[in-house]
C-alpha cells in the first residue's frame, strides 16, 4: 500500500512543479506590443496609423486595421484599446491614439504638444501591458524615439522598493524603428528623471543625509573617472564658516552632508563650469515654526532641488555631454528641539553676514545662502539653483510651471530655449 502512495505523490508534485514551471516560462516568454494611431480627419476612411503601424498592419494582413473599424470610433488623444491574438510573437498589441498628426509646438504654453502626447500614450500603453504581467514590451517609436522612450521609462516607474508585492519589472524595447540613438537618449533622460523621482518618494528614515549621499556616490561609481563626488561632513561645514546652513542642522540628530559632484565632459578640465545647486531638506517639519501636521508626511521631498541637481548631472555624464558641471547639495532636516533655531535668533553665513529667522520653517534660504556663496569659489559660467522654497509659488502658477528669477537675460534666454525644445513631464 505504501509504494502505490510513493508514487502517486511522485506523479502529483511532478505535474504541480512542470504547471508552475509552464506558467513561469509562458510569463516571461510573452511579449506586448505598444502601437501608435492618428487621429482620423472627417475627409479620411481609412485607419491613419503610424510607420511602425502600417509595418505590424502588413505583418497581419491588414487584420489591425480591420479590428480598429471594427471595434469602435477612431481612438481620441491618450485613449487605448488592446487586441490579443493577431501575431503570434506579440499575443498583445495595445493601440494608443497619438491625436492630430501635426499638433506641433504651442506657441503659448512654449511646449511641443506632439512630443507631449506621445509621452503620454506610450506611458499608459505600457502600463497597460504591465497590468497584465508581461515583462518584454516593444514600443513604437511613433514619430519620436526619444519622447517614446521618455513616456515608457517614465510611465512605468512606480516606488514599491517597500511593498511586499511588486509589480511586474518591464524592459521595454523599441519597435520597427532604426533611430537607436534618440531612443537610448530618451531612456537616459527618463532614467535620470525616475532617480530624482525615488529620492522624493522614499520615506525621510529611509533617506537620510547621509543615505541621500551614499546612493549617489553608488550611482556615480559605474560612470567613469570624469564624474567625482564628494561627502563633506559637518566638520567640514564648520571649517567652511557655514553657520546659516549648521543653524539649521543642529535641531536634528542626523548630521548634516555638503555633497559636492563634479563632471568634467569638456576637453579643457580648466573650462569655467557650469553650477548647479539644489536644496536638501530631506525632511522639513518647519522647526520650531512647526508645520500643520496635514500633508507633513509630503516634505520628505522638500530635498527636490538637490535631487534634480543631482539627477541632471548624472544624465549629463551618461551622455557624455562636452561641459564641466558642479552640483552642489546641502543636505539636513529641519526639526525641533533643544537645540533648534529658534524664532528671533541671529545667524551668521559664510560671507559673514548676520541673518534674523523669524520663521524657522523659512530655512531653504539659509542653507541657500552658505551653498551659494561657497559656489563663487569655481569661477562659474553661470549658477543655478533649484529648490522647494515655498508653497506660494504652487498657489501662484499652479502645478503645470513653476518660478524662475534670475539677474541674467542671456541666461534666461538659454533656460528658455532649452524648455521649448526639451520639455518632458
């Protein structure tokens, strides 16, 4: 009687390990596919697809074609509709509707529409192709690489370094298209974008100072001997004369970092650089000035600036771009304590000027203040500086802009041009 129950467990654990293995091939063999399709003219019969389209249409025997008349009007702008079984390589085609075919560049919102909407299309296809839990999803270009690349990295970033169930890592390709370059260009841009994205959305106890600059020492390391980070510790800072930006430290328990990145791109390392500097409150409860305990939870990503400055030179370094930059990030908390500035008292900054704080949660411009002078110390072609320093600003120009002051028009001027040519979200 015993053997018979051998083998029947035998049989039984066999046929379970060869579905669960069947199941895990099948999952990873799948591949989706993203399609792009204009938005028909009143005068047009016919499905206006894209290049990389017409390409899979002519691969199916115009079977696309046929499903989109048939299932339903001509897909809207962002719109989507998903198609399974017409090839065999890609059980899973999602067609996302790219809109006019001519939209172009807004001359009043200064943004390439077209550009924008294929952002994000691709990025809802994507996804659409992760929720059904398929790993290898190819993109088509749809007129632009680059803003295709852009939408996919972008879109399907999500932070779940914390959550027990993750969702499913995909690695999308690009379809049907030679333009290698712009497409390899877009992910780098994204990438870099979804860096400062998980700096800004990690939890504060998990994004320290100090972590903050141990991650992009981490990232800095596999590129190359040109791009160099330094962790400056409070001592430093003390030997610096930094006394705006230690008043503000010195409430938390975390010590303060100075990082300081450096990216030679141009052949003459002597080149006057460019500067960036960004502000690094990992976590800014407003001091003794304390913040409305509503939405504390969100300025664990009042360290936004120093997460793009930083974020922007390590984009800069993996395109191999031909200019020096010099990023700049003072890193603390703001709390309250003992030890905490207090309203009323005096500060003195490296340059040596005294500065009142009447409000403590006022305390982005302190550290500003000692970053800014220490940046006249490079010889700078120009300095920027990025930073969350007040909600006014969002009330003011609401979500989609943000503020720019500069004493600069030729350096406006550059920002500008570079926003109407470069845009992403």
């Amino acid at each position: 009687m015993l053997q018979p129950l051998r083998a029947l467990l035998h049989r039984s654990v066999h046929r379970s390990c060869c579905r669960a293995l069947s199941a895990q091939s099948y999952s990873s063999a799948r591949k989706g596919l993203v399609l792009g399709v204009y938005e028909k003219n009143k005068e047009e019969d016919n499905v206006v697809l894209t290049q990389a389209g017409d390409t899979f249409d002519n691969a199916v025997s115009g079977k696309l074609r046929d499903q989109l008349t048939r299932s339903g009007p001509s897909l809207k702008k962002g719109k989507t509709r998903i198609f399974y079984g017409l090839h065999e390589e890609f059980p899973s085609v999602v067609v996302v509707g790219l809109g006019k075919p001519s939209a172009g560049v807004n001359e009043q919102e200064l943004w390439d529409e077209s550009k924008e909407t294929i952002r994000t299309a691709v990025s809802v296809g994507c996804r659409h192709l992760q929720d059904l839990e398929i790993e290898h999803v190819e993109v088509d270009p749809c007129g632009d690489a680059q803003a295709a690349a852009e939408g996919a990295i972008l879109g399907l970033y999500e932070y779940d370094e914390l959550k027990t169930k993750k969702k499913t890592k995909v690695s999308p390709q690009l379809y049907a298209s030679q333009d290698v370059d712009a497409w390899h260009k877009g992910v780098s841009y994204a990438e870099g974008q979804n860096l400062a994205r998980y700096l800004m959305e990690s939890p504060a106890n998990y994004i320290t100072p100090s972590k903050f600059a141990e991650i992009l020492q981490q990232k800095i390391g596999g590129l190359g001997g040109n791009v160099k980070a330094f962790t400056r510790s409070k001592s430093w800072i003390e030997e610096q004369q930094m006394g705006a930006f230690l008043s503000v430290a010195k409430g938390s328990d975390e010590p303060p970092v100075f990082l300081e990145i450096h990216y030679t791109g141009s052949q003459d390392p002597n080149d006057s650089p460019l500067v960036f500097v960004g502000k690094g409150v990992t976590f800014d409860s407003g001091g003794i000035s304390l913040k409305p305990s509503s939405g504390m939870d969100e300025m664990r990503a009042d360290m936004g600036g120093a997460a793009t400055v930083c974020s922007a030179i390590l984009t800069a370094a993996t395109l191999k771009l031909p200019i020096n930059l010099i990023g700049l990030a003072p890193l603390c908390e703001n709390m309250p304590s003992g030890r905490a500035n207090k309203p009323g008292d005096v500060v003195r900054a490296k340059n040596g000027k005294t500065i009142q704080v009447d409000n403590t949660d006022a305390e982005g411009r302190l550290l500003l203040a000692d970053a800014l002078c220490y940046a006249h110390n490079f010889n700078a072609r120009a300095i920027v500086n990025a930073a969350t320093l007040t909600g006014a600003m969002v009330v003011a120009l609401g979500s989609a802009a943000t503020g720019v002051f500069t004493n600069s028009s030729w350096l406006w001027n550059h920002l500008q041009e570079v926003q109407n040519t470069c845009f992403v979200f």
